[in-house]
C-alpha cells in the first residue's frame, strides 16, 4: 500500500489558487480602503492645513467642525436631500417599472430614454440643468413665453427652495436606473404566482400592492443602498447646479469636505467632516452587509 | 483490502463532527448505495471520495492508492451529479469529451470513447445539441455517458434521478442496473430513496446522524435491520412499530400489545432467546406484508399467528390492498392481497408472520439479536 | 384577454392603458429635456443664446460649434479641441474596465465557488470600497501613486479606478455566480479541469448578462470621473477634464454652443454604450444584481 | 489571460516610457487659462520658449478660478511629482513657500534686474524670504465698473465718482426700467464688489480690515457701513442673480438690459469681443470712489523644486521669458490686464489697458496698491473663504443690518485664522 496522506503538488496549489486569485484584491482594498481611512482618522485630529502634517490637536478640528454653521446647513441640506431623494427616485423608479412592465409598445425605446442620464456626469449635464432651471432663461421664461404670465418657478434662486431643485436633477439621473433594478425584479417574479392572485379575485391595484410590491423587496434593499451612497456621496450634482448657493443654502457634506480640504486649506477639518461621514455611511451600510451576507451564508 | 477502502473516517467543520468513523470496504464491481435522510453525511462521504471535500481524519484508497489529499481529476473516478451538472456552454459531445480533454487524451481517441458510448447509451443524435435544448431524461443519459467516456476505477453517483418525474426514474433505475451488469463498474451511489438503494445495490449503507448505521446486502438491511432507525427507513410502508412487552407462556417468549382500551393481545414469538427478556418493555417490529388476510399468509412461515383487530382505513392500490388498523395505541399497516374482502370499522382476522418480527431494544434501539 | 403571452400576467383596460402611456410618454420628455436643450443650443450661434430662448429651435442653424470643439477648441495652449483627449480616455478607459471587470469576476469566482472560512467578511470588506467618498482618498492616493511611481500617468489612473472598481464588480459576479450550480464546478473538477480552466471554460462562456452589467457600469464611470483624472491624469488627462477645461474657464469668453457641443461629444461613447446594451442591461440585472 | 496581461503590462510600460521622455528638458506647466482668449495669450509663451529650445507640456485644469488645478497640485505635490511651473495666485504662492517646495529663482531675478521694474505690492506675492520664488505675469486690477453708455447717456447723469453718485445713477436706471447692476451670483463675484465697497471707505481701511485682518476694524463701524453699502447694492440686482456666472452678467451690460457691472479687468473681453468700443458703447471707470487706488490679483508662475538639471535650466528659461516685456505687452493686451512690470511700453494697449496701466503706476508710487481680497491677493484661502461666506450671506439679506453683518465677519475670520 502506497501510503502517502501528502496532498499531491497541483492539489496543494488548486487549494491555495483561489486565496492567491484573492489576495491582491484584498490586500489593496485593505491599503486604499481602509489604510486611507485610518489616514483620514489621523489627519483628523492634526493641525494639517494645506499639506498634511502630524501635530497632533485632539479634538479640536471636530469642535470647530461642529460650530460652523455650513456644517449644520450641511447636515440638514443632507437629510432633505437624502430623504425626499430615496423616496422619490424609488417611487418614480417603481412606477415606471410597473407601467414598462405593462407590455408597452416601444418599451425598447423608451427604456434607454429613461436610463440615459445614469450614463451622462454632471460635468456634460449641469449646465444644460442650470440654464432649465434658470427663471431668467429657462422653464419660467418658457412657459411665460407660452402665455402662462404669472408662472413662477425660481426655486434655484431661493435659499429656502434650491435643495429642492437638486432633488429634481437627482432624480433625473438615478430614477431611471433605479427603473431598471425594479424591471428587473419584475420580469423575476414567477407569473404563476400572479394568475393565481388574479384568480383569487385580485384586482391590479391590489395584485401589485400585496403580491408584487412585497416580491421586491430585494430589489427595494439594493435600490436604497445605490441611492443612499449616491445621496451621500452626491458633489458634483450640487457643484454643477447651485455651486453651493444661493449664498451657501445648498453646502453638502461633500461639498464641504472637499472646499475646506481643497481650497480653504483647512485639511484637518475637512479630514473631521470626512470621518464624520464615513460613519455615516457605515451606520447604514454595516447592518445591510450584515443581514445580507448572514443571510446568504 | 477492497477496490474502495473508507477506513475510519471522519469529518468536521470546525468542532463539529459530521461525519464519525465510517468504514467500508467495496470490493470490484460492487454497486454501493449510501441510503439515508438528508443531512446524514451521506453526499458529504461521497465528496470525500470524490475529493471535493477535504478528509478530516482516517483513509479512503482506491484500489490500494491512498487518495487523501489527491486532487478529484487524479483519482481515475467519475461522477453523475443531481443536477446533471453539464456544461450550458457546450454541446453535448464537448461535455463529455471535456473531461478527457483536460486529460490530455488526443482527439481521435476522444471521438472513439465518445462515438462507443454515445451508441451504447442511444445519444448519438443528442451530440451536437446544448443541455439547454435536452429533456431531463436524456439530460440524465448525457450525465452517465460523460462519466462512463472516462472509464474510471469507480463510478460516483449523488441522486442522478431524483430530478426526474416518476415513470422516467423507474425507466432509468433498470437501466443503471442494466449497466451496471453489462459493464461490471464499481458504483458507489448515493440516495435518499430506499427503493433505489434496495432494487439498485449489491450492498447498501444505511446511513444518518453522520454514522453508518448498518451495512449490509438489500436482503440483510430489509429482514434484519440493526436498529429501530433502519427498520423504519427502509422499506415503504414503513415497518410497524408497536410497543409491546415480552411475557412468558408455557415457557416460550410472547410479545403482548396492550390496546388503549386496556384489552391485550399476545403474538409469540419464533425467537426462544426472547425468553431472557420476560417482563421487560420491547419495540415489536413487523413489516405490513408480514400481516396479511388469512389465505394470504406465507405458507412456509411455521408460525402465523392470527390477530383480531378492527379495521380503521383500506387503502386499495391496485396490486394489494393496504389496511390500517390501531394497535398498542399506535396505527399499524398490513398488507392484503387486493382482493381479500375487508371494509373499514369491520372487525377482521388478521395473519400475523411472526417469523418476520423482530424485536428492538426500546433503550438502545437496537435489534435485541436473536 | 389571456394573459399567457404577456409580460405579465395582469391585464388592463383601455382607459388605464391610455393612462400609462401618456405617463410613460411625459416622464420620457422630463428625461429627454437637458439632452433637448444640450442639442439645441449646440446648433445656434452665440448671438441667438445669449440673447434668446434656450428652448427655442435655432433660427440660424451651425456644425460650427461641433467641428470647434471637436478639434479646434481652445482646451490648454494648444487649440486641439477635445479630438486628443478622446484617446487618453480610450487609454485609460479599456484596460481599466476590462481589468477591473477580470478581476470581479475572478473574485466573484473565488468567493462563490471556493468558498473558504471568513470569506463572506473578505466580501463585505471589498464590498464596502463601493461607498467611500473618493474626495477622501486623493491625499494618500497621491502618496501611494507618488511611491509607486505611476504618478501622472495613465497606468497610476488605470490603478486607481481599478482599485475603486472591484467593489462593485466583485458584487456583481458574486451575486451572479451564487445562482450558478456549483455541481457544475464540481463535475469540472473530477473531469480534471484546473482552477483556471473551470473560469475560462464553465463560468466565464455564462458571464455574458452580467458582464454587460460590469461593464455598462464601470465604463460610464469611469469615463465620467473628473476628480481622479484631473488630480493623477498629469499629462495625459482624460477627456472629462479637458471638457472642464472647456466649459469652466473663470475669466474668458463663454462660448455656450461650444460648450454644449463639447459635452455631447464627451457623453457619446456612453450614451452609445447605454443604448446598445441597454436591453442587456436590465438582463444582467435580472440576471444578478437584485436577486435577494 | 497571462499572455492578455503581459501585452497590457507591456503597453502601460511603453507608455509611461514615452510620458517620461517627453518631460525631460521640458516645462510641465499647471494652468488654468483654458478660454479662447486666455490659452491664446499663454500659446504666446510657449512660442517663445520653443524658440529658445524648450519644450513645453502642456497640463491644463480648469475650474473655479483655479480651484480645481490647486487640488490636482496638492496630489501631484504629495506625489513627488510637482510640474516644473504652476499657475498660481497670491497666497497659494506664500503657503507653497513655506512649504519648502518651490525653486529658487533669486539668481534669475537679481541678473535680470526684477526688483526694479516690479510693483512692491507684487513683490510681496513673488518672493518669500528675500527669495523669489515665482515670476508675475500680469496684474488684474478688480475695481473696475463697466457702463453701458447708452444706459449712462439715458440717466442724463456723468459717470459716477462718489458713492453718493453711484446710487444716484443706479436709481435713475432703476426709473428707466432696465436692472442697474448687473451681477452674477456667486461668491467670488459679490466678493470682488465688496472688495471696491471697502476700498471707496478708504485704503487705510482697505488695508487695516482685509489684509492686516485687525479684528477692530473688521467688526468696526466702517465695515458696518460697507455692508450696509453691499446690502443696498443688492437692491439694484434682479432676483435671478444667483448663480449666474459673471460673463452673462457682462452680456446683459452689452445688450443694454442692465446698466453696469463691477467686475475686474477681464471683463472688457467680453464687450471686445462683442464689438463693443470703449468710450462709444461702454464706458470703464474706477468703482467710485477708489480712483487712485488699485485692488488687484497677479497671475504668477510658481517653479516647483526639480533636482533634473535640465528641468531646472528649463525653469529658468520660463521665468527669463514670462518677464520678458515684449511677452509681457503682448500677453496682457490679449487678456485683459496690465504688465506685471512698470516698464513696459502702453502702445498696444486700448484706452481702458492705457488708463489700467497708468491707474497702476500711479498707485504703485502713491503706495495704494493693494491685494484684492476677492482673489486671494489680501489674505490666506481659510480667512478668504471665511469672508466669502459672510459677504455672501450679507448680500442674500441673512444678516439684519450691516453691523450684524461686520460683527459676524470679525467672528468669522478669527475662527478661520
């Protein structure tokens, strides 16, 4: 009997292929995710101002963080923003699916219409944008045009309105991609399961509000998760249309960060502000990969 | 030594044993059936073989070769998995071509191996289609075919017909046996359907719980299962099992069933070495087909003991008519022949093969041996 | 109407149709309107922008804006238009997405099909790399870029939207691959088939949907990144920035039409993208991504 | 796919060699001057250069007056890969000094005489240390206000020269129905008008609040009264100033819809290039009340720290060129602005170029040439930014008065110092 329990040469490299097919992925992942993080952490308790430095302040750059008021405005624009944006993109995005799903002729036209702005930066679309938006030249002055008098849409201009306006371009770009997450979760769902609601007496609204709707739901979770980061991360949107204006009524945290980062020279308040919204977008993250990846285990 | 020597193996994940100490030994040209509920370690033991799944302790050889650690496409084995497991990319010549293509066997020889076993299993018009466009059935013949192109040492089978629908499986169950004794392969296959493993193998590993639970011939698992374990998953309807208590006439050892209504009857027993037993709590295990009407008991059984019972349920199916009745508080099937005269809440004389019970320990759950 | 051949299995009426297509019809308009106004204004003259209605049909109708910004535009000292910024892009662009798509497939692979311990934590680790903020990441880059060598340069460029990249790509794989029979793996394995072998020969000749995914997704953003490629592009800057420099200069004469012209050109190799493999896209989606 | 990789690994490798070989004996030149015009007038530079045998590479970043170039220089910088020579304005000049990463072109400067011919109010932006450490192309002054003449003409009134007058013409356009100010809302634009607000309150006051940021005089009385200054000027803007960028602010001076705009030096391409004639169709003037003093920005090129001896010979070939005044004539009759020296001959120029560069000798000798605030020539980036946020927020109406506004102002700078 030929005994040798030694795994053979290829079998010893089959099993450590995968590990090594890995690695370097995870290895720069953990260098120019994390390690960059963990910089950004540090840098957040120094002195930088134009160039990093590593005089160490404390906390200090977080309480000044915490007293400006574009911080606060920040903070507050970011949760209009974030809120109206989630909710709206997925509402239209839903609605759009359902309505494409209906057998629509010209489907195939009208959905790269819906999605081509996922495909266009704010760099090519933001002037075309502002100029819409503008009262002076734009829908306003259109629909004047058109004999509407007193219309009046100037919301870009008004402190209290501009987020708004942001929304709307927003939603212009993700909600048809967030269409083609629900398509696809749509054209997922087992048509037995719908004949049998139907003969079970369901009418439309009812067939999609207690059947199809809850046969999403992976679809609504990746769908937030998309739209939540983008809200988060969202900057040249908010540069290419307001600039951060009118005044500074539209300052995002991203905004925010790269201006006292980039070009006030303050780096270790930009790094507190950038710490401050990685936390955020972990505290939505985590519990997501969390539930996600336990489940699928 | 056999052909396929599984000598003392377990396997964990972590600190958890799932599979403890199992040893077998097939010898050439054996069809081994691993038969048990899911979750038994079963597929688990037949990755090991395979080598897809790493060996925590103890060997597995073929044919003398200790395999641990040898990479699956080293061990000279093939494998019919139950999903067919084909290539959607390829036709279905190149499925089973791939593997002597990662051998390095040259192509005409490929084409010689593949045009034999296309003719044998009747594919031959099947080889230029996609999976995509098979029925499950010759899905099925194209999975066997790509394993026996290898002609391996031995042969791994994981279910490869419990996606089929219920005709084409027993079609298919004849024709791997047709196989199998054409070609004298070494099989070893896997299965949660006892059928399958009674109709299909020379020997046959009940298995559960990560433990083999007995290993032996159809005829030897069937009659005289190890344990109440086996004696219930072998067999369709399952054996009865009824409590009873071992009591002494005349000196010869009786199995009393005590009915809810406090009435009991005695059945004797064949075995004397029951005797030992008197007054103690047993598991009375006995097939349907060993209770039966009066005219159609066996008749080279010496003792046939008659049972008077109410009937709860007939179920007639065709061949045989199966009875349902309570005994020792618990349901009990017997077996008719389909055209005894038998209606349900009647009260009728059953036939009792006692030579066929056999006997449990309630607290081991074994068969008290005779 | 029976419903067996339909998309699905609800039917409607003809009032609600109606409904849905005039809706469907608007929301196509709302998409289609800074594209509308992009287009129009690229064709006027200067006089009639600055003057006029940015909705209006142009009066005078000109390519002039086009072939200026196509190759005659002012983008740094040299009037070159945006015509040889277009390659770096391409450079930059080909190898990045076809890198950073091998690699998420490979990984997908890996964590699918070769499973080992902690390799859901190896995946959520990745995974989170989707969602930091690249603002905060272009001090170290720089440094890491600077050491390595590949600073101001399009390989340091590729790098990096490599790295940022295999996020979602692993993502997409993974989730794609999941619902791909590990049997067949398996059944690969004993048939003698190597580690490469199976991802070249089972897994890859399937990835198709979700490999338009990946690189639906990779290509648009990377051909739209503005920040990495200003700040690493060094010489050899991309296409996003030379329109940047187009369209935002401070203190200069604003050639709007040139503008617009510029910008449709930087956006067509995505649009075309999106509109080619559109249809494959939702596939992939389908396919992968939204699976629960 | 190892054979894919090794082709890509060779291509990259090929690549970076050709990149490298390129940046040898050339100057790798950081800028932002991407307009028509502008990279026109830079073009002008590198023919000069090339004439003398250097090449030049060109890196062009636009965005934000710079804003974005400074962020690809800080990568590039951290990278150990500065260009040889970035546009650069004011204060990034000083703080790149003191950094340590900028080359020393002293040796340059004191052969060719530059300490002469360079206003000293630039000086103070070119050199660090005694050292000089970048050469100044031009000078932007930015308290000019361009008038439509028609509009001018239809108020019966003269160009203003007094504050008083200012709003007296402004109000007379607001009677004839056109916008009287033509404004653009973004900071930096309301900062530039701030700039020549606080200017006309006098230099001292220029010099005490926005350079020498003396915290009495930022939250003083005088600054009380030029916010509340700005704040009236706001009421002469239409509401759909926000956002809008400065040049259509410019065109609505030209087509004659607003009657003027403050804006600096560069505006005057705009009406050039719309046919307009100085003194005929648009009339420049001093904001009222600074004539004889100047704000102004200065374009210079900084020299990064290059060990290559080559890159270092071609460092100073640029900086010989950019100071050459031929180059200096010809370049700032095509932007806009005036010479960054004294010296060189006005006859290119128009009259609104002669009166700048007449404006600014008579300021560099009368000592009221100051930095501009509004573009980062008075104070850091931080403080600068932080003044930004209160103008801006004075001018959208967020303070109750101006001493609200000039309290918030000094608290501003103080935290952001």
């Amino acid at each position: 009997m030929t005994a040798s329990t030694a795994p053979d040469f290829r079998t010893r490299l089959q099993d450590w292929l995968p590990k090594l097919v890995l690695a370097p992925s995870f290895a720069v992942t953990i260098l120019f995710v994390y390690g960059f993080i963990a910089f950004t952490a540090v840098l957040s308790f120094t002195g930088s101002k134009m160039l990093p430095n590593f005089k160490w302040v404390g906390w200090e750059n977080y309480e000044k963080l915490w007293a400006l008021p574009a911080w606060n405005t920040a903070i507050v624009n970011i949760a209009i923003f974030a809120t109206l944006y989630i909710v709206i993109c997925t509402a239209v995005g839903l609605l759009l699916a359902v309505f494409l799903d209906q057998k629509i002729r010209g489907e195939g036209v009208l959905r790269p219409i819906y999605l081509y702005p996922m495909a266009l930066s704010f760099i090519v679309t933001g002037t075309a944008w502002k100029w819409f938006l503008d009262p002076g030249i734009g829908l306003e002055k259109v629909v004047r045009l058109w004999g509407w008098e007193s219309f009046s849409f100037t919301w870009i201009k008004d402190g209290d309105m501009a987020i708004y306006t942001i929304v709307i371009a927003a939603v212009w770009q993700t909600s048809g991609f967030v269409m083609a997450m629900f398509l696809a979760g749509l054209r997922g769902i087992d048509n037995e399961i719908l004949k049998a609601a139907q003969i079970d007496g369901a009418s439309n609204w009812q067939l999609y509000r207690r059947i199809v709707i809850p046969l999403l739901r992976p679809a609504f979770l990746s769908a937030f998760v998309i739209l939540s980061h983008l809200a988060i991360k969202s900057y040249d949107l908010v540069v290419a249309l307001t600039g951060g204006g009118p005044g500074r009524a539209t300052e995002m945290p991203a905004t925010f960060m790269y201006s006292y980062t980039f070009t006030r020279n303050q780096m270790g308040i930009g790094a507190s502000s950038a710490v401050i919204m990685l936390m955020t977008i972990a505290a939505i993250m985590v519990p997501y990969l969390y539930a996600e990846l336990k489940e699928k285990k | 030594m056999g052909f396929l020597d599984i000598r003392n193996v377990t396997k964990s994940y972590g600190n958890v044993e799932v599979l403890h100490r199992v040893d077998i030994a097939v010898e050439e040209g054996e069809f081994l059936v691993l038969v048990g509920p899911s979750g038994c370690g079963k597929s688990t033991l037949l990755n090991m073989i395979a080598g897809l799944e790493g060996i925590t302790g103890g060997e597995i050889a073929i044919k003398g070769r200790v395999v641990n650690g040898v990479h699956p496409s080293k061990r000279n084995i093939a494998m019919v998995f139950q999903s067919y497991a084909l290539y959607p990319n390829m036709t279905v010549g190149q499925n089973m071509t791939f593997g002597l293509e990662m051998h390095g066997v040259p192509k005409p020889e490929r084409e010689r191996a593949l045009a034999d076993v296309a003719k044998l299993l009747q594919i031959d018009h099947l080889l230029d289609r996609k999976p995509g466009q098979l029925s499950g059935g010759q899905r099925q013949r194209v999975a066997m075919g790509r394993a026996l192109v290898r002609n391996p040492d031995v042969f791994l089978f994981d279910e490869p017909l419990s996606n089929l629908d219920a005709k084409l499986r027993v079609d298919m169950r004849t024709e791997i046996k047709k196989l199998h004794q054409k070609l004298k392969t070494t099989i070893v296959y896997v299965t949660h359907d006892q059928i399958e493993a009674m109709t299909l193998s020379t020997r046959i590993a009940v298995m559960n719980k990560g433990y083999v639970q007995q290993l032996g011939t159809p005829k030897e698992i069937y009659d005289t299962p190890a344990n109440l374990f086996v004696a219930t998953f072998m067999g369709s309807p399952a054996m009865n099992i009824i409590p009873a208590k071992v009591v002494l006439r005349d000196g010869v050892p009786h199995a009393a069933v005590t009915d809810a209504d406090g009435a009991e009857r005695v059945l004797r027993f064949s075995q004397p070495s029951l005797t030992a037993w008197e007054g103690k709590d047993i598991h009375l295990g006995i097939r349907p087909e060993a209770i039966t009407d009066p005219e159609g008991a066996d008749r080279k059984s010496g003792n046939i003991q008659s049972l008077s019972n109410r009937v709860t349920v007939t179920e007639p199916a065709g061949s045989d008519t199966f009875v349902t009745m309570t005994l020792g508080g618990r349901d009990a099937i017997a077996r008719m022949r389909a055209d005894a005269s038998v209606a349900a809440g009647q009260s009728y004389d059953f036939a009792v093969n006692m030579d066929k019970a056999v006997a449990f320990d309630p607290a081991t759950e074994a068969r008290i041996l005779p | 109407m029976a419903a067996v051949t339909q998309d699905t299995a609800v039917s409607t009426g003809r009032v609600t149709r109606a409904f849905i297509y005039l809706l469907l019809l608007l929301f196509a308009l709302f998409y289609l309107l800074p594209l509308y106004v992009m287009g129009v204004n690229s064709v006027k003259p200067l006089e009639e922008i600055t003057g006029g209605n940015m909705m209006a049909l142009p009066q005078v109708w000109t390519l002039d804006p086009w072939r200026s910004a196509w190759s005659t535009a002012q983008i740094g000292v040299e009037p070159t238009g945006l015509k040889p910024y277009f390659l770096n892009s391409i450079l930059m662009v080909v190898p990045a997405v076809a890198i950073s798509t091998i690699v998420g497939a490979l990984n997908g692979y890996v964590l699918t099909k070769w499973r080992f311990r902690g390799d859901t934590w190896v995946f959520g680790l990745m995974l989170f790399s989707c969602f930091i903020p690249f603002q905060i990441v272009l001090i170290p880059m720089a440094v890491v870029l600077g050491k390595l060598g590949l600073a101001g340069s399009v390989p340091g460029l590729i790098l990096v939207h490599v790295v940022y990249g295999i996020g979602f790509t692993t993502l997409y794989f993974r989730n794609y691959y999941a619902a791909f029979p590990t049997e067949l793996v398996r059944a690969a394995q004993i048939d003698g088939a190597g580690f490469f072998q199976i991802f070249w020969r089972i897994l890859l000749p399937v990835s198709g949907p979700i490999a338009v995914v990946s690189v639906i997704w990779q290509f648009t953003n990377i051909w739209n990144d503005f920040l990495f490629g200003a700040s690493f592009g060094g010489t050899s800057q991309p296409m996003t920035v030379a329109l940047n420099n187009l369209v935002q200069s401070s203190t200069g004469v604003k050639e709007y039409n040139v503008h617009f012209a510029g910008a449709i050109l930087a956006a067509l190799p995505t649009l075309v993208v999106y509109i080619v493999a559109g249809r494959y896209f939702v596939r992939g989606l389908m396919a992968g991504s939204v699976k629960g | 796919m190892r054979r894919m990789m090794k082709t890509t690994v060779k291509a990259l490798a090929v690549l970076a060699m050709t990149t490298s070989i390129a940046k040898a004996a050339d100057v790798e030149v950081l800028h932002w001057w991407t307009s028509g015009g502008e990279a026109a007038a830079v073009g002008v530079l590198k023919d000069n250069l090339a004439a003398g045998g250097t090449g030049w590479v060109d890196m062009p970043v636009a965005g934000g007056g710079g804003e974005a170039a400074m962020t690809a220089l800080r990568a590039r910088v951290t990278a150990g890969d500065a260009p040889t020579a970035v546009q650069m304005l004011g204060f990034d000049i000083q703080d790149w000094a003191a950094e340590g990463a900028l080359a020393d072109l002293t040796a340059t400067a004191t052969a060719e005489g530059w300490d002469k011919v360079v206003p000293a109010a630039l000086q103070a932006f070119s050199t660090h240390d005694g050292k000089w450490v970048a050469a100044p192309v031009n000078v932007h002054s930015t308290n000019w206000v361009w008038i439509n003449k028609a509009a001018l003409d239809a108020t019966g009134l003269a160009a203003p020269t007094t504050w008083d007058e200012l709003v007296a013409v402004l109000d007379k356009m607001k009677e004839n129905g056109i916008t009287p100010l033509g404004h653009g809302g973004q900071p930096w634009q309301e900062a530039t008008v701030f700039d020549g607000i606080v200017l006309s309150l006098g230099g001292d006051f220029y010099k005490a609040a926005l350079v020498d940021l003396d915290p009495a005089a930022l939250g003083g009385e005088q600054m009380a009264e030029a916010f509340n200054r700005l704040i009236k000027l706001r009421s002469y803007v239409d509401d759909n100033f926000s956002g809008r960028d400065w040049n259509l602010a410019s065109a609505m001076v030209i087509n004659g819809e607003a009657g003027m705009q403050m804006m600096g030096d560069w505006a005057k391409g705009e009406f050039l290039k719309a046919g307009k004639v100085p003194g005929t169709d648009f009339v420049c003037i001093r904001f009222p009340g600074t004539q004889g003093s100047v704000t102004f920005n200065s374009d210079q090129f900084a020299m990064f720290n290059q060990s290559d001896a080559g890159k270092q010979e071609a460092q100073v070939n640029m900086a010989k060129a950019i100071m050459d005044p031929a180059f200096q004539s010809a370049f700032n009759v095509v932007k806009g602005s005036v010479p960054a020296r004294t010296d060189v001959p006005n006859d290119a120029f128009d009259d609104c170029g002669k009166k700048g560069m007449a404006d600014l000798a008579e300021a560099n000798t009368a000592g009221t040439l100051y930095g501009s605030m509004a573009h980062g020539h008075a104070a850091p980036a931080s403080v600068k930014n932080a003044t930004y946020d209160v103008i801006t927020a004075a001018f959208n109406g967020e303070y109750a008065d101006g001493a609200a506004a000039a309290a918030a102002l000094a608290e501003a700078v103080a935290a952001a110092q």
